[in-house]
C-alpha cells in the first residue's frame, strides 16, 4: 500500500475495473426487489458543469447504497439530445447540429465517466437516434388515430429570433425561456396534444405523491388551474350567434353591463365588418398580437380596449352590452369572453372608468348599502345579492349556485369547471427535432404515415439557414412523400418537428429495454421496473418535463401500453450550486483563474486592479462566477469532489461553494488514509469483531458502541432523509475517536475492533467515495468488489451505553455525585452537574467563573 493517497492513480484503475466487470449492468431478476434509480438525463451542451457533479453524485450514492442493500438497482444514463439549442450552436460554430450533438455526448460521457458513476452504459440511449425516435412517432400517430393528437389554427407564442413556436410554458416572463428574447403571438396551423383531457386526472393525483416535495405539487396544482363556475350564453344583438362566457361568479350575472372579447377572437372581426369602427378594431388587433400575451404580462399592462360596434343581451337582466375588444381577454382561457361586472370586479371597474361604462352593484357588504357614486374601488367580499330579480336577499355564495341552476333550466347555462391548463402545441418550425409523421394529401388531406414506413428519418445532411428556422421545407427529397392512402405521388411531408420536451417524457420506460425493437419498449421489463422510484432534478422543471412526464404516462395508460399512471414515485428536487462573484472596476465579472491572490486580497490578473467580492449567487456563465469540474478532478480527484458536493449542504438546500470546505475534503480522505495505511499490517489478517460488547472493556468497548451508533447514524440519514452531510459528519467522528485510541496498547480483540472500525468506515464511506473505498478495501485483502458488499448492520446491544459515576466539586469541594452513560459528551457532564438540588443550593446567588470537566470523572465549578 502506498504511503500517500494519490486518487490521479487510483480512480482511472477503478473505473476500467467497473468497466470492464460491468459490475453495475442489471436485468429483470422476479427473485429480486428492483429499484429504478433515475436523474433527468442532460442537454449534451458540450461539458458538464458543477450542479451536473453534485446531481449525479447524489443519484449515485443512493443507487450504490440500495445496491449494498440487496436491490436490484437500475441506473441508467442517456442524453436529452434535440433541440434549439445545438441548432443555434451549430449555426454560431459553423458546423452541424448532428456532428456537434455527437461529439458533445462523447465527450461528456467521458467526463461523467471520471466522476465513477455507477451507471449500466449498455442502456444508454440518446433521443436524436432514429431507433429512439422512431417509437415517438409510432405513438404520436396511436395518439393521432384516438382523437389525442389533432391540428388546428392558433395563436401560438413566437420567437422570432429562434424562429419557432413555444409552448405557453416556454415563455417566461414575456421572453423565450431558451434566448431570452421577446415572444409576439402568431397565427399558425400547429399540431396540439390534448393534454386538457386529462386535467382532472392530472390535478386530483397530485394527492397520491407523497413522495414528492409539496412545492412541486403546488406549483403543479397551480399551473393546471381548476375553477368551478358557468358557462353562460350572452346572445348578440341583431346575429344569430351567441357569446359563450365562463365565469366563477354567476351570482353577478345582473351586474354585467359589458361583453369583452380577446382581440384574437374570431367574432372580434367579424362583428366590426362594415362598421365605423372595422379599421380602430382591426388596428388595436394588430397592435395588441404583438404584444406578449402571456397571463404574467398582462398582470403589468393598462388595461385597453376598443368597440367593436355591436351589443350582446344579458340573458337575465336583459340589458344591451356593448362589446368590446380588450386587451385583458385571453383566447386561452375559458372561451375568449369576459362577462364584465365593473361593480364585483377591480379590472373591470377599471375598464369601466377608462372608457365611461355602466357599473351595477348587485352584491351588498353584510352590513351596509354600496352607492356607484361613493365606490373608489370594486367590492368583491362576500355579502348580500340585490338588485337581481328573485334572488335578492340571498347571500352571494348560495346565489352561485342558484342562478346556475335557474340558468340550466332555462336552457341559457350550466355549471362548468375550467383549467388554466391548455393543450400542448408540440409544432416547432426547426430542424434538430423529431419529424412529426404526417402526410399532407390533396385528395385525402392529412394521413399518417404508414406505421411499417417508420422512422421518418431526419436527414443529418441539412444545410442550416443561418436566420434560424428550418431547411426541410426546402429539402425535396425528405418533403416528397407518397400518400399512404391513395398512393398519390406529390404528396408533401410534414415539415415541422416536435417540441424536445416529447422526447424526455416518455423516456425512463425506453431504458427499461433500450434496444427493443418490436415497440417503445419491452411489456415485461417496464412492468419490472417502472415507475422510477426515485427520480431527481431541478425544480425549474416541476411544470414542463414533470408535467409532461405524467401526462404522456397517462397517455401510454391508456393505449393499454402500461398498467400505472405515474412516472415517478419519489422525487428529489436538489438545490442549486452557489458562490460569490468576483468584479474588477474595468474589466467586469472574472471568472476564477483571471484572479491573483496576496495574502487576503485579491486582483485582476488583466489589470492589477483590487477586486470586488460580491454576494453568493447562482452560479452562472453570465456571472462568471463558476468552477470546471474538470479543474477540481485534475486537482484533487472525482472522491474529494463527490465528498465536498454532498459534504457541505443537504441536497435539498442550495450548496455554497467553499474552496477551503474542497480542501477540507480532501483532507478528511488523507487521513483516514493515513490511519489505514498505520494499521494495516495490524489488520489485514484479522477477522472483524463480532463478539457480544461485555467481552470488551474500556476503549476498545467504547469504540465498538461508537462503530454501530455510526452505521445506525449513516443508514438512516441516507434512509430516511437523504442527508449526506450529516451521515460523513458521523464517519469523521469516528474517525476522530480512532486518532484518539492508542493503537499499539496490548488489549484483547484489540486488531478485531480496530479491523470492524475500518472496515465499516469503508463500506458507509462507499456510495460517496467509490474509488478511495475499493482501493482500501483491496489492500485489507478482499477479493470481491466493496460494491457488491451488504450494507452493514448494527447490533442493538452494542448501542446501550455502560455508566461512569462523575464527582462534582464547588470551588474544590465536593458537593454532588451521579452516574451517567460513557457516551455523554462534556456539555452533557456540565448540564447535569449544574442542575442538582444541591450544587443548585451552593452557587444560587453567585457568578460563575467557569465549569471544568476532567477526564470524565469529575465536574470543577469555580465560583
């Protein structure tokens, strides 16, 4: 055994053992308990970063300790590889989507191979590949043939610098959640999928996931938006149409005094045709279609509108409205309509105001008389029902559901409940994407295509535009097709392609047979191992991937394809990696190396400049204010770093990068290195002990407690809580304890207790450090891999402490005396010897200088 830890040695011999044993690579085995161990697979953006190391290290040690426990754990690896993103590299580098992906994923598979996952490579996949994608189709043409997959025109979210539609949950705050640039609406004819269908569904189930973090159910909840009101019809003056509205307050039905449409409405147009004012409505149309037409934008706009020239009737009251475009009104939620109470309603008061409308009060606080003269303000309380015929004097809530039931009955509404939640537009105008496998016809308009003719292949070949947007309308021989139908021979392919997020919805059931080529996977070995048990990633991504995960779950449910409805039981949402910026006067953020230290300050290696250090943050790019894994793996190894990752923060919490917490690290590893490397000629022929704890005495005794109140520490922190940092503060205190016992001191079962100390010290420092583990672990002799050990146990009666009588002194005389377990620490010496009756009786009035413990058999107060 080397005299000194050198990991650079060590960790590449480990991870061409484990590759070459594929000691992690697994099958369905129905003698075994499984456990489907997965983290949201990455973009290959080119290099992994320092939330990938601590994400995939956390995923680690819980797959290699349920491994030690006898579970059959799949853990798979793959890569989320369509999208925008390498689109636009690829057009900033001057080289192809397809070469750029390829490369990236080789590289970053060699990076994530230096950390010593514990991954089954044999089941990597990547969602670019034809024989991934392939099954996508064939699913989005089942879904197609059910009525779940459907085409229609829609004012979709676009960005005109990626130059393709987002779906409404890929705009964030106004802008392309991928560029950051603003998004304006536009018309198209796009692909949906009818994710409203399983709104319900998706919402009431929300209950049966314990285990996962209630924020992500609540922004989830939230998201889906359900609200129980009515639809009501509102018939227009001098047409044979109605405007359908859906309201939660039917009880102010006789206060609406104005109809207010989205300006993308159709009827918006057509009832300004030939009036005076068709050009004012066709100009605020345009106008507002170019605004960001997000629910969160329109929180921050003046409220505006324009007359459309036409009325509408209130189908109880039956007063004319006018009907107003306005830019409040969404297309996208209930029917496009707003039923407008400018009395029960800030918004529509203050619409009301703005352009001199007619405010009814039909809903009176409890206790007093609402007068429109006096109102500075809607009142939206609860209170009494008036001025609305036979339902004066009832109280609003009751109302509610009253009118609607008088509404049903006359044939004019009826009760509804409305999400917030829209169908999912998957269209995309790119290139680096799933082609969606529909056919265009003249004569049968749009087929899909043959199932027996999958995959549509995206060619690899296409010349990007450098604008953005696509090259496959321009590609004749992809876009030619044959109609699967008539056998037409100019019919057009589809030349859009699928949102990503469709790929990294359905793919934890494809890595539970990756090379299934009869389906989208295996029937048997996803009723093994699905659901995931535990799954783990950002919360950024509790509305989009989680949400669509669930669905499409839903979706596969329903085809029949699988027997559950939930993609993952439990859910891990890790905290983000943050550290202070660093900025110098001239040239802005730096990143770490372009700064020098002397002594305690520090300056810009540009310019000499003394540097400003700033709050901890994010890590970001853009901040500057990030480290290259690869930098800490050539410095101090893949151990260290996995230590540190998990060391300084639960994974739950944000971790805060440390420079000195890495080397405090490393140090830890040196030296229990350095104790084994000690006694090792001691132990390596030793059997652990395994005796009952009386057969001990004195330190060795102490030691064997201090062994098993650490294996029961660590296993249920990582049991019950997945709480890292607490579990290796445990291993250092015993590590502690073994520095403090004299290890030459002739004892009985001396080299057995020290042998069982490090051994298990190795085995629960394992799914953290694999590598410093397996190569400790081999020089005490074994021959088996410390992967492939069980996870150790604890004997109940080695945890029961043995007491010591400790002597309590007042200024030297002795005063008090009581008997306390050996494992009482300093601070639980004091506490007791200070609550006694009669030390109490003996200091009660006095200053106390100091409490002295020594050795654990005597307490000194000095007063």
């Amino acid at each position: 055994m080397d005299e000194k830890y050198n990991p650079l040695n060590i960790e590449p011999k480990w991870q061409e053992n484990w590759d070459d044993s594929k000691i992690f690579k697994v099958s369905e085995d129905k003698d075994k308990e499984k456990y489907y161990l997965l983290e949201m697979f990455p973009y290959p953006s080119g290099k992994i970063h320092i939330g990938h190391v601590r994400n995939y290290t956390i995923g680690d040690v819980i797959a290699r300790y349920k491994k030690m426990q006898g579970f059959n754990v799949l853990h798979p690896m793959g890569w989320d590889a369509f999208g925008m993103p390498a689109e636009n590299a690829a057009i900033d580098n001057n080289t192809h989507p397809a070469k750029w992906t390829y490369e990236n994923i080789d590289f970053m598979r060699s990076q994530l191979k230096k950390i010593g996952l514990s991954y089954d490579w044999d089941r990597e996949i990547a969602t670019c590949k034809p024989d991934y994608y392939r099954w996508e189709q064939w699913l989005f043409i089942k879904m197609y043939e059910k009525g779940m997959a459907y085409r229609k025109d829609s004012f979709v979210n676009w960005c005109e610098t990626c130059q393709t539609v987002l779906a409404n949950e890929q705009v964030e705050d106004g802008a392309c959640w991928r560029c950051g640039k603003d998004v304006e609406q536009k018309k198209l004819n796009q692909w949906f999928f009818k994710i409203t269908d399983f709104a319900e569904d998706l919402l009431v189930d929300l209950d049966t996931l314990s285990g996962w973090p209630e924020k992500v159910t609540t922004m989830q909840r939230n998201w889906i938006g359900k609200s129980v009101g009515a639809t009501i019809d509102f018939k227009i003056d001098g047409f044979n149409k109605n405007i359908s509205v859906f309201t939660t307050r039917p009880d102010t039905i006789y206060g609406a005094t104005f109809m207010c449409l989205a300006p993308e409405h159709p009827l918006v147009t057509e009832l300004s045709a030939g009036t005076d004012m068709e050009s004012d409505v066709n100009s605020f149309v345009k106008r507002i279609a170019e605004q960001d037409r997000t629910t969160e934008a329109l929180e921050s706009y003046e409220k505006e509108g324009v007359f459309t020239g036409a009325f509408c009737i209130n189908p109880l009251s039956g007063k004319k409205m006018k009907i107003f475009a306005a830019n409040f009104a969404l297309m996208d939620y209930g029917t496009g309509a707003v039923m407008s109470v400018p009395a029960h309603d800030q918004r529509d008061y203050d619409f009301a105001k703005k352009y001199n409308l007619d405010i009814q009060v039909v809903v009176n606080p409890f206790d007093s008389e609402l007068k429109v003269e006096d109102m500075t303000e809607a009142f939206n309380d609860e209170g009494v029902i008036v001025n609305s015929g036979n339902f004066n004097g009832l109280k609003n809530k009751k109302a509610i559901k009253q009118i609607t039931k008088f509404l049903e009955k006359e044939g004019k509404g009826k009760e509804k409940a409305n999400f917030r939640l829209r169908d999912w537009g998957i269209s995309r105008q790119r290139y680096w994407g799933t082609p969606i496998p529909m056919i265009h016809c003249e004569s049968c308009g749009i087929v899909p295509e043959k199932v027996e003719n999958l995959p549509v292949t995206l060619p690899e070949d296409a010349a990007l535009r450098d604008t953005g947007g696509s090259p496959l309308p321009d590609i004749e021989y992809f876009r030619k097709a044959t109609c699967p139908v008539c056998g037409r021979e100019d019919a057009k392919r589809d030349t859009d392609t699928m949102d990503t997020f469709v790929e990294s919805s359905w793919y934890p059931a494809r890595y539970c047979s990756p090379d299934c080529d009869t389906g989208m996977f295996d029937v048997d070995a996803v009723k093994y191992w699905m659901p995931v048990d535990q799954y783990i990633g950002g919360v950024e991504h509790a509305i989009l991937h989680l949400l669509y995960s669930r669905y499409f779950t839903r979706v596969m449910n329903v085809l029949g394809l699988v027997d559950f409805k939930e993609p993952f039981t439990n859910l891990l949402t890790q905290g983000m990696v943050n550290k202070e910026t660093q900025k110098c006067p001239e040239h802005g953020f730096l990143f770490p190396d372009e700064i020098e230290t002397k002594g305690d300050d520090k300056f810009c290696s540009k310019c000499g400049s003394a540097v400003e250090t700033g709050p901890v943050i994010k890590m970001s790019k853009s901040k500057k204010n990030v480290i290259d894994p690869s930098i800490l793996l050539d410095k101090y190894g893949a151990d260290t770093t996995r230590l540190f990752s998990l060391f300084a923060a639960p994974p739950e919490k944000g971790l805060e990068w440390n420079d000195e917490g890495v080397d405090g690290s490393a140090r830890f590893l040196n030296r229990v290195w350095r104790f084994v490397y000690k006694v090792l000629d001691q132990i390596k022929d030793k059997e652990a002990f395994n005796g009952k704890p009386d057969e001990l005495k004195g330190k060795y005794q102490e030691l064997n407690r201090k062994i098993n109140q650490t294996i029961k520490k660590v296993t249920g922190d990582i049991e019950d809580s997945f709480h890292f940092n607490t579990a290796i503060s445990a291993v250092m205190e015993l590590v502690n304890m073994l520095y403090s016992i004299d290890v030459n001191e002739e004892t009985a079962n001396r080299d057995n207790v020290l042998r069982l100390a490090v051994d298990n010290i190795l085995l629960l420092l394992s799914p953290i450090v694999p590598h410093f583990a397996e190569e400790l672990w081999a020089e005490l002799g074994n021959k088996n891999s410390v992967s492939e050990q069980t996870w150790p146990s604890y004997r109940e009666d080695a945890l029961v402490s043995s007491d010591m009588m400790i002597v309590v002194q007042i200024n030297g005389k002795l005063r008090a005396k009581f008997s306390i377990g050996t494992d009482a620490s300093d601070d639980d010496l004091k506490e007791q010897a200070l609550s006694d009756a009669n030390v109490k009786k003996h200091i009660e009035g006095k200053d106390i200088r100091k409490v002295i413990v020594i050795k654990k058999k005597l307490v000194n107060i000095v007063v």
